[in-house]
C-alpha cells in the first residue's frame, strides 16, 4: 500500500509557511531602556568582579585576626661527643616543647578591622559600578535613540524632496520654470542618500557599544519611547548626595585608615613568646634511682627601645594615608555637587527650549515650508526659498529630538546622583 499521506502533510505546511509566515517567523521584540538596563545588571563581570573582592577580604579579616600557629619543638642536648650515648651523662636530656607567638597589644584585631572595611569598601564599588554602569546604558541607548528617530525623520524628508521634484518637473515640463531647479532638487535628493550612509553608521557604532553593555540583544529593533521618569527636586538629590556610592566607598577607606593608624600605634608595644618544654632524662643515678625529668618555661619580650626610624614612621605613614582618604571624600563631594549644580541647570534650560520648540518653532516651520511651496508653484517665489524653508524644517525637527534625548541623558545623571539603580 502507498503512503502518500506524509507527503501530503509537508506540502500542506509548507503551504502554511508560505501563506502565513508570521505563524512561523514572530515579530522581533524591540529592546526597551529598562530592559537594556536589566540586561547589563544581569550579565556584568565588572559587579562580580567587586563581589568576589569583597567575599575575599571578608575572609582574610577573620584570618588576619588570629594568632598565628604554635611550634613544636623537639631536641636533643648535652649529648657527650665521646661516646654520643644518652646515659653516660645525666644531663642530657630528650626535649620536647611548645611555642606560641603573641602579636603586639591588640595588632591582631585592628589589622582584622582594617581588612573588614576594605571589604566594605569592595562591596559599595560595585553598587558605584552598577549605577555608573546603568549610566552608561542609559546616555548609549538614549543616544542610539536620537539616531533612530533622525533616519525616520530623514526618511520622511527625502519623500518630501521627491515629490518636490515631481513639482519642480512639471514646473520644467509647462515652461515655468528652467532646468537648473529640477537639477538642484534631484541634489538635494542625493544629499539625502549620503546623510542616510552616515545617520547608518552612528547607528551601527552606538549599537556595537551598547553591545559592551547587554550582548547580542543590542541589535534588536529599538523601542522607540523614552522612559518618563519623575520630575527631579534639587534639594532631595542635595540630601542625598553625602549618601551616595561613591562616599559610601570613601568613607570606608577613611575608616580601614583610621584603623591603620590604630595598628601602628599598637607596634609600641611589646609582642612576646611563650615556650614551655619538657626534657627527659635517660640513665640512673649512682644510688640506682632513675634520673628526674625537667620541665621549664621561657618568655621572649620584644624590647621597642628605638621606635624613631620604624613605630614613628610607620605612624607618620599612617596618619598621612587617612589625610590623604579624608581629602579624597571632599574632593569626591565638591565634583559630585559640581556636577549636580551644572546637571539640574541644564535640564531647567533644555525644559524651556523644548517648550519653544513644540509651541513655536516646529509649527512655524512647517507652515513656512507650505507657504513656500505654495508660492513656488504660483511662481511668485524661487527654489531657493524652497529649500530653504525645508531645511529649515529638518533642521528643527533634528534639533527638537536631540534637545528631548539631551534632556533625558540629564536626567539620566540626575538619577545618577540620587544612587538610584532603577
């Protein structure tokens, strides 16, 4: 018996496939800037990288807090080179004992402490990183945004200029006007091209750059909306400034050097050695007795007489390297409210140009490049006011979108200085 049945099935699939291929092929998902930024959180080395930092001096602070390990000792002494027997002499003696060192005063526990606040340290770079690294995602995509849009506006423009040559055709065609504007137009047009070439290649630079960022996901279709995040309040972003990440990560360096300053002061004091030993006799005494075993204890002292070229340097070191981490917060503090200053003015300015912009300027200038056009047609205008009026157009339109992409890379920063991930 044939089976011509399977057969039947794969033409009739392939048939589907065909005729309805969007049941086979789904419609790319375009990325949005929430999900770039998720993305990069997710698939950062740079905030592993701080992570594993911190775990490490964690736990090289319990380490550094302990004694160190105790030493045996075992010996031999007395040993008489005649005969090098154990029982002509009696006092030869088999030894053994124990050793322990004892750091100087409280050494051990500032050292530790130090070590626990450079983990602190560690562990704030990486909320530093995460949002200098949402920063970055943040101006990349708004950027490659402002690109999109400006190919799409181009686009449409060059639309325009075609049908501004049909009209400068016709114009030609009917005698009313001479070559050279038909010329100029289809120019114009080319322009057009090579600005597409270009607006092209910003597009694929910004998308290799965002692909640092979130991967292969960079060259996804971009959606095409800017997020709208709250309103700013300079004085809650002023409150919040002394708390943020960057000194967070001051503070705990200023406070690993308050405790390197402790450890230097402890090294005035003594460190000493414990050992305490057993030694055991072979042979008897004349009066046939075994002869008695010794125990003994020893105490090694350091002896800090002389602490001018090694305690007080290492004090002098220790006090400039916490001046030097104190200075490093207020300088941190001045560039992040410099920035804050410059930031929020310049988001204030951008709001009232984009204003002038949506009220004003855009309207204006499309109405202008109708009236133009118009009067080109009625012969009562040249080409040049033409094209003049619909550069002018592009350019406003351009200039409109970057002012609304400038002003969310100003945000952006804003919610930089707030310590805000999300």
């Amino acid at each position: 018996m044939k089976q011509h049945c399977p057969i039947r099935w794969v033409i009739l699939i392939i048939f589907v496939t065909i005729s309805f291929p969007s049941l086979a092929i789904n419609k790319e998902k375009k990325l949005t800037l929430s999900e770039a930024e998720s993305l990069a959180l997710a698939t950062s080395p740079e905030l592993h990288r701080f992570q594993a930092a911190s775990a490490a001096l964690q736990q090289q602070a319990i380490a550094e807090g302990q004694l160190t390990d105790p030493q045996l000792v075992v010996g031999v002494t007395n040993v008489p080179t005649n005969s090098f027997s154990f029982t002509q002499d009696e006092m030869t003696m088999e030894q053994v004992g124990l050793q322990q060192t004892f750091a100087r005063g409280r050494s051990l526990s500032m050292k530790s402490k130090q070590s626990r606040a450079l983990a602190l340290a560690e562990h704030r770079k990486a909320h530093e990183k995460a949002l200098t690294l949402i920063r970055n995602v943040r101006e990349t995509w708004l950027e490659l945004y402002y690109w999109t849009e400006a190919l799409r506006i181009l686009q449409a423009n060059r639309l325009v200029y075609k049908n501004l040559f049909k009209v400068t055709a016709s114009q030609y065609q009917t005698g009313k006007t001479n070559q050279s504007d038909v010329l100029q137009v289809q120019l114009e047009v080319s322009k057009f091209n090579d600005q597409e070439i270009q607006i092209q290649q910003q597009i694929r630079v910004l998308r290799a750059q965002l692909e640092r960022w979130v991967g292969r996901e960079a060259y996804r279709p971009l959606a095409l909306s800017i997020p709208s995040w709250p309103l700013p309040s300079l004085k809650r972003i002023q409150g919040c400034l002394p708390q943020h990440p960057l000194l967070n990560i001051d503070a705990a360096a200023i406070a690993a050097a308050h405790s390197e300053v402790a450890f230097a002061a402890e090294q005035y004091k003594p460190g000493w050695m414990l050992n305490i030993g057993y030694a055991k006799r072979q042979g008897r005494m004349p009066d046939g007795m075994p002869r008695s075993d010794f125990v003994g204890a020893q105490v090694t002292v350091d002896l800090p007489f002389f602490p001018a070229n090694r305690q007080d340097r290492q004090m002098r070191a220790a006090y400039s390297r916490l001046a030097a981490a104190t200075f490093d917060q207020q300088i941190h503090y001045r560039d992040l409210l410099q920035v804050l200053n410059t930031q929020y003015a310049v988001w204030n300015r951008l709001g009232a140009r984009e204003t002038v912009y949506k009220r004003q300027l855009i309207p204006e200038s499309r109405q202008n490049a109708k009236a133009s056009l118009i009067a080109y047609q009625n012969i009562s205008a040249d080409l040049n006011n033409v094209l003049r009026a619909y550069s002018n157009e592009l350019t406003i339109e351009l200039e409109s979108i970057q002012l609304h992409v400038e002003r969310a890379k100003s945000r952006a920063m804003l919610l930089y200085l707030e310590g805000k991930v999300q």
